[in-house]
C-alpha cells in the first residue's frame, strides 16, 4: 500500500490514463479524488470509495471549488495528477483563436489552475505533497499540432519553476512524459498513423495506460521521496526526455 489514506485528486478520470492511474492509486490505498467533465465516467472511476466532481478544468472557479469540497470532506489533498487533456489534429496555418485559446486553456491554463488550488490546499495544511502534470513526447519531439505541443512543453516549464519554489515545504513536482499510448484519444486516430506511430517506437508497440500509471505511481509515492523537477518519459524508447 504505497499510497496508505493519501488523497489523490486526479483530473480527467473518468477514462484513459487518468483512470488507469485512479484505479491503481485506489488499489495502493489511496482516497481518490476523480474530477472529469464526463461525471458519469468520473464515477464509475471513483466507485463507491473514491469521490466524484464534476469539473471543467478550465474554469477556475469551478476547480477552486472541487478542492473546496475536497477539502471539506477528506480534510487535505496529498496528490494531485494533473492529467487531463485535449488534442486536436489541425495544420498550423489552419489553427483558430478559438481552438488555440481552447487547447492552452485546457491543457497548460487548467493544470494551472488544478496545481494553484492543490498547494493552496497543502500549504493550508502543512502537507508534504506531490503534483505530477502530464506532459507528452510531443513537446519535445514535435510530433503532433502545434497548440497541443506548446502547451506541453509548457507544462515541462511550469514544473521546474514549480518544484525549484515549492521543494523547500516539501512539495514535490514532477513531469510525465507519455509516449503515444492505447487510450481512446489515440483510439480516434486513423489506423495508418497508428502505425506509423508504433514503427517509430523501438519497443514495438504504444503503451497501455497501466504503464503510465504505474510511472506515476512511482511519483506519487515517497519512492520518489528525493525526486524533483523531472521529466519521467514512458515510451518504449521513442524519445530521449
Ligand atoms: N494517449 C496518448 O497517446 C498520450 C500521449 C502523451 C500524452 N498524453 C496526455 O495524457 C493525458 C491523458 O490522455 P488520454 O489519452 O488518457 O486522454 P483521453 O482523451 O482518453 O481522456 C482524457 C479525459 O480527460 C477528460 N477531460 C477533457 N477535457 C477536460 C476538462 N476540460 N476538464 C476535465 N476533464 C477533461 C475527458 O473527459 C477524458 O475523460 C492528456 O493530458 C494527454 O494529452 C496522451
């Protein structure tokens, strides 16, 4: 039981990653937190156990809000994964203000805002934390549309400065860094790019989501007590991070 009572806030849990990550961190003893705006499949994450919000990442009052609540019931948040996230797959020249706004307003503007209210909440309590914000090879590789690819060499930004300025009340934070993985994000995608996506990975295959959660596990944990400001890529080997 690595994660023994510790609560975890995970966002975008009700499928893919998010979920794989809920349920491995409810099975290592964690009190999750499961914060998606598909409610429906929050809950079914969460089960009985776990908790359930519905929230639109990019909305800051209503994110402010969910850890309210969070805090209300549970008392402190310990994780938070910062794992929601859209794509897109439009050519650069094609992208709108609105699509743009809409990408980095989910993707880097609301991990923001998830990660503000999570140490508010644990410098409120004195917590030792952790925040992990997921990021993708696409950041650095380029592979993938530009909005999408900003806002996660974004997030590799935000958490140096983070991890520089919290690691002295003990907050660590960290990156993830998935390769392409077998979520039904990558599911909508046509099967050629699939793969030609796979044949660029030297271990042959995308990963599962239990890879990368089993990497965020480690994260969260305190086996990664001493470990800060990183980028953790899971990826077969598709990039060097
Ligand atoms: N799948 C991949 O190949 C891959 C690779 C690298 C990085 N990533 C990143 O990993 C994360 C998870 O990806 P996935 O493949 O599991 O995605 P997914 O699309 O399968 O699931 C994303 C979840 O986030 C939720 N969500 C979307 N917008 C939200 C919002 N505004 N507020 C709250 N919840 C919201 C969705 O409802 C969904 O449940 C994303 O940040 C993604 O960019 C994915």
């Amino acid at each position: 039981m690595r994660l023994k009572n510790k609560v975890t806030v995970v966002t975008g849990a009700g499928q893919g990653m998010g979920r794989a990550i809920a349920r491995l961190f409810a099975a290592e003893g964690a009190r999750v937190v499961a914060l998606d705006v598909n409610v429906a499949a929050a809950q079914e994450t969460a089960g009985s156990d776990g908790l359930a919000l519905e929230v639109n990442i990019a909305d800051s009052a209503a994110v402010n809000a969910a850890f309210d609540t969070v805090l209300e019931k549970f008392g402190r948040v310990d994780v938070l994964v910062n794992n929601a996230g859209i794509g897109s797959v439009d050519a650069f020249a094609d992208i709108t203000d609105e699509t743009w706004a809409r990408v980095i307003g989910v993707n880097l503007t609301g991990a923001f805002y998830c990660a503000r209210a999570a140490v508010r909440a644990m410098q409120a309590k004195g917590t030792l934390g952790a925040i992990i914000n997921t990021s993708s090879t696409s950041a650095v590789s380029g592979d993938g549309p530009a909005h999408y690819c900003a806002t996660k060499a974004g997030l590799m930004g935000l958490t140096r400065c983070m991890a520089k300025e919290l690691a002295p009340q003990g907050i660590r934070v960290n990156t993830l860094v998935p390769g392409p993985t077998n979520t039904p994000m990558m599911q909508g995608i046509p099967e050629e790019w699939a793969e030609a996506i796979i044949k660029g990975v030297p271990m042959g295959r995308m990963a599962e989501p239990e890879d990368i959660a089993r990497a965020a596990l480690f994260l969260a944990s305190d086996d990664a007590g001493f470990v800060t400001g990183q980028n953790l890529a899971v990826n077969g080997g598709s990039a060097f991070i």
